[in-house]
C-alpha cells in the first residue's frame, strides 16, 4: 500500500466547489498584501509558502530528476489551487458539523498502518519528508472532504435505471462500437512491503533494490523460454492476479489509452504469445517508480458492435492470428 498526500481526486473536489460556491466565500489576496510568506488567504486563513514547499517535497522525494523551472513553478501552483478548494471545503464543512472526529483520524490511521510494521511506517514517514501530525492532518481533511461531498453532492444525485435506459435509447448510435480486444497477462513486481500478497513461492521483494534483483532474474528466466504463467504463479506480487497465471483478462484498445504511454506503446507492439521487456511503473503524478511489470499477449480480437453500456451482453472474438 502507498500513501501520499493530498489524495483526494481533483474532480470531485472541484464538483463540491461548484455546488458549494454560493455558501462558501473565499477571499484571496496576493502574498505580497500579506507578506512574502503569505501565498493565499481563504476566509482569513493564511496559506503560507511553507505549506506549499512542504507539499512539494512531499510529492518529489525520492523522483529520479527533479522539476524545475516550469514544470516546478506549474506543481508549485497545482499545490495552493489544492490548498485552496481544501481550505474552502474545510471551512464549510465547519459550519455543517462534518470535521472529522479524532477517533475517525485513529481509525483510519491504524488501516493505513496496518500493512507495515512501525519502523517501516516511520521509515515512509522520513522518505516523504512528512511528520505524523502532518500526516494525521492530511487524513483528517480527506475525510472532511468526503463528508461533505457525501452530504452535498452524492446524497442528492439520483439516477434510476430508466434514466439510464432513456439515455441509451437516445444515443444508441454513439456505443455500438467496434474495438480491439488485448488479451493480457502480467507479472508484478513492487518494493513495497504488502502481507496481502500470497505467491506460491511466498516471494515478496522488501524493498527496490530487491526488486530490481528480482526482476532481473525474472527477464533472465524469461529470456531462457520459462512458461509466463508457471512464473507468475510463483512469483507475481499482484494479489488479484498471480492465482491464475498472471490473467488480465480482456482490456478494449480504448482503456489501454488510460494507461501509462510506454505500456500503451509496448501492448500494442506485441505479437500473440510474445511478452513485453520490464516496464518500470510510475506514479502518473509524482513520477515516482511504484514497482516492475511484465505484460504478455495472449490473444487479441474485436467486439462485435457492442453496446458498452451493456457490454456483458457482448460477446468477445478472439483472434490468435
């Protein structure tokens, strides 16, 4: 399990900013009214420089090149915006009485712990650069913000099956769509220490450089003719899928968009049958490396002018040509 700060998706914060607008007020100045160290102020709440350097190492430590210049100045502004919707969401949900409650801080603290013994929480703790206040205070507001969305904007959207039926009725033409089907399969491999994962070797590298160990010896085998899913089976770290050989599933050329680019790019190269080089995985935000993977093609087809609103009416052609 990783954590990082700031979690909370961008899209629904900036759903409960619309729909909160007309009760939350915010006022903000530039730092130069208030001081150098004064980036924003929200409802007479100071958002100061530190808050944002703080976020910013958070999200860097431990990327193989640091921003800089532009693409610095551009994460340093995506931070306070992010400040900013929280200290608007924050203030409202005060007036609602939906702060988050210590005891609900604890809980989900002690889940976030749970995988990882307590060197290791403070060892992730020191990596990211973070104290356990600040982590603690991040938590809080993320729960904060769920409530209030859940209160605000979920409890009020209503959408029935005749909705969705009436929609589908009225743009018919826009679903029936003929697609690539990839058939996949992987191997996982993460530094990151998880008691989730069962492997029938029971291998668990514990950190990156056993990782990257790992992960040559896998090529190495690979490389020799080894079966990929007899690999899998025994050393995958991916809890979901190493039980049956690494199987992906069917993935449609459209999901595969959603991706990482150089996954994306290397999927659609492969010939059936043949399996990928290592993928390093990254986090699309931070950049930071997650873990390794190895894809393999099993099969690749189309949907027959499927209806993907209903798509498990569809049946899926598989080609091995």
């Amino acid at each position: 399990m990783t954590f990082t700060f700031m979690n909370t998706p961008r899209f629904i914060r900036s759903c409960a900013l619309l729909l909160l607008a007309f009760a939350a007020f915010a006022l903000l100045t530039a730092c130069n009214s208030h001081g150098a160290d004064v980036m924003a102020r929200v409802n007479g709440h100071n958002i100061l420089k530190a808050d944002v350097d703080k976020y910013f190492q958070n999200q860097t430590a431990g990327a193989e090149q640091q921003p800089v210049g532009e693409q610095a100045d551009s994460l340093r502004l995506s931070i306070l915006r992010e400040l900013i919707d929280n200290e608007i969401i924050m203030r409202r949900a005060e007036k609602l009485g939906l702060l988050a409650t210590d005891e609900e801080v604890d809980r989900k603290l002690n889940e976030v712990k749970s995988p990882f013994t307590q060197e290791q929480f403070d060892q992730r703790l020191k990596d990211k650069k973070i104290t356990l206040e600040d982590f603690k205070r991040d938590i809080r507001r993320s729960l904060t913000v769920e409530k209030v969305i859940n209160k605000e904007i979920t409890s009020k959207v209503s959408v029935t099956d005749q909705d969705i039926a009436n929609y589908y009725n009225a743009h018919k033409a826009e679903f029936n769509l003929v697609e690539a089907q990839y058939h996949l399969a992987q191997i996982l491999v993460t530094g990151q220490p998880n008691p989730q994962i069962r492997n029938l070797k029971n291998d668990k590298a514990q950190n990156d450089a056993e990782a990257k160990k790992k992960v040559q010896m896998l090529s190495n085998r690979l490389d020799s003719g080894e079966d990929f899913a007899s690999l899998a089976m025994n050393y995958s770290e991916d809890p979901e899928t190493a039980g049956n050989g690494g199987d992906l599933g069917f993935t449609p050329e459209s999901a595969l968009k959603n991706t990482d680019p150089t996954t994306r790019d290397l999927v659609m190269k492969l010939r059936v049958s043949q399996n990928s080089p290592v993928i390093t995985v990254t986090n699309p935000q931070t950049k930071q490396v997650f873990g390794y993977r190895f894809v393999k093609l099993l099969g690749k087809g189309t949907t027959p002018a499927c209806s993907r609103p209903f798509v498990s009416n569809c049946a899926t052609g598989v080609n091995n040509s």
